[in-house]
DNA sequence: CACGAGTTGTTCGAATTTGAATCAATGGTT
DNA sequence: AACCATTGATTCAAATTCGAACAACTCGTG
C-alpha cells in the first residue's frame, strides 16, 4: 500500500526549480563576495542584520534566529570576524550569559563596499531575470513557507 | 558618484523570501532524510539523479554538473556511499580517466524507502504551502535563473 | 534563601566542503 | 612518433559546519 501523493509535473518543475537555483545562487553569489570583498555569505548576512540594528548590535540568539547558521556556527563565525575586527563582542550588562554582538566601523566600512557589488550581483542572477508578478510570488509564497518553518522550529 | 540600482520593497521582499526559504528548507529537508532513512541531502539527490539515468550510471563529472557539490565534495561523497554499498564505481571502457557511478540494487532499495517521506516532507514545507500560480512562477522564473547560472559557469 | 527547570553561549569532536595541486590519459597538431 | 593543451578524477590541507555536551547563569516557586 502506498498512499503516497507524488508529485505531478507542474509540481516538480516548481520544486526542482527551487532546489536548482537555490543551490546555485547561493554558490555564485558566496563566490562574488569573497572574491570582491573578502567577506563570506553568512558574514555578509551578519554584517546586514547587525547594521540594521538598533545601535548596530544584537544578541548572539537573535542573531542566530532566522539565519543560516547554528547556534554554534554562529560563534564560530563571529570569532573570525572578531579577528578581522568587523565586529567585536560586548558582555550584556542585565544578564551575564548574554552576549551582544556589535558592529565596528571598520565592519560598517566593509559591508558599504561591499553592498553595491552584492546588489548588482544578486540583480543579475535573480531580481532583474524575474517578472513583477514571479517576483510578488516569490516574495509571497516564499515568504510563507519561510514564516511556517520559523515558527515550528522556533 | 554611487550608480547602484538598489532594491526597492517588492524585490527586496522577494529576494529575502527566497534567501530564507532556500536556508530553511534545505536545513529542514536534510534533518528530515537523516532521521528517516539515514541519507544526507546530496547523497540523496546523487541517488535520484542516478536512478534516473539510463542503467542507473553517469560519469563521475556528469553528476557533478548541475549538483550541489564541487568535483571534490562529489568523490568523497561517492566514496562514503561506496562504504555503505549504495553505488559502485565502474571504470569507463572507452576512457581510462573516466568513472561511472553505479547505483546498486541496495542504494535503489534505499531510495525508494526513503522516497515517501521526502516527498511527504517536501509537499509539506514547499509545495502545499504555495497556490497553483506560485508554483507556475517558481517553475518558470527559478527555471530561467538556474539555466542562466548553469551556462554561464558551464 | 534554596531548588530545579530553562536559557545562553561556548567548546569539542566528527563530518563535510572547497580550491589548489597532482597524476594520468586523451586528442589534435606537427 | 613527439609534443602540448585539455580533460577526468583523486588527494590534500584548510575552513566551515553541525549536534551534543558543557558551564554558567536567570527566574519562578516553594
């Protein structure tokens, strides 16, 4: 017995689609970071939701949250940005486990240089390829599907 | 002078639906495989491409092309499922250099009892989430970008 | 105040990934 | 036949990833 609902050909064109261009989008644009501006993917991403931060800092967990990383990823890559001093580690004074982390200038500096070529890159492989009306799609049902997996892992 | 075309809130919208998405879907999907059958997300996408293929066997750079995984993560790949007898490697008669990987009656066995629940776990989190129109964007506009992306590294 | 459950971030080891270097073999050209 | 640029796959070291275990701490309750 087998009540399984495979998938039809609407449905896999759509699911392969997907799983193609999310592997190779996220290839090409981590290549054109690192070879523009040295910066990986995930810390590209971290200097992003740090500047857009209140203060340009956050706690370790929140910045974990709806990111790629793990927990301890995260940590991982934090220590390295340490090290290049983009960002720089702050202990939270109303609780002593907490963590903040915070954005430098030098780190404001580096993610100003490399926006405009990141844009320019993530324009040429998807947002300037798509119409209006499959770049609402994305953003709607994408945007749903990340909300539902947020919320049931979380 | 700053001549860059950023995003404004419609693409923006999309293009981080589609970065969230494509981090929480893989991670999701990747925990489903491993506790259900004991396969990660590329060796099971190795054994779909590979049942797919005519005689269940493609050249070692074939399966390469299109995947999520350089030339090298590939051979170590291959070699991980080599040890637990899901494909075996066949040297090419009419090039020496060459290596099909071969799908063996084991590693079929293996994904057709892993099949159900991918595709139960893929509908799920991707595929019953999204209206019919949603389905046709994605199919057609991640189509288009991931057929740009492969010629252009290709 | 003491206790115990839950939280926060790090550390640890193992698995995986990548690019560069390597080795071998092919095919075309002279 | 000799040469040389390419191709096919592997090996290697280094970087990154993850989950589980851990240590330190907070908070609510008794």
């Amino acid at each position: 017995m087998d009540g399984t609902r495979w998938l039809d050909e609407r449905e896999m064109r759509a699911w392969r689609g997907f799983l193609a261009a999310s592997a190779l989008v996220n290839r090409h644009l981590d290549q054109q970071l690192k070879d523009d501006s040295g910066l990986s993917h995930p810390q590209y991403e971290i200097l992003v939701r740090l500047a857009a931060a209140p203060d340009g800092e956050l706690r370790m967990t929140e910045l974990a949250n709806g990111l790629i990383n793990s927990k301890s990823g995260l940590t991982y890559q934090v220590t390295q940005m340490e090290k290049a001093g983009l960002v720089r580690r702050r202990s939270c004074p109303s609780d002593v486990r907490g963590v903040f982390a915070v954005l430098t200038d030098a780190g404001r500096a580096r993610l100003e240089a490399a926006a405009p070529g990141h844009v320019t890159a993530v324009r040429e492989v998807l947002v300037d390829v798509l119409t209006p009306a499959q770049l609402d799609a994305l953003a709607d049902g994408l945007g749903e599907v990340s909300r539902r997996l947020r919320e049931q892992g979380g």
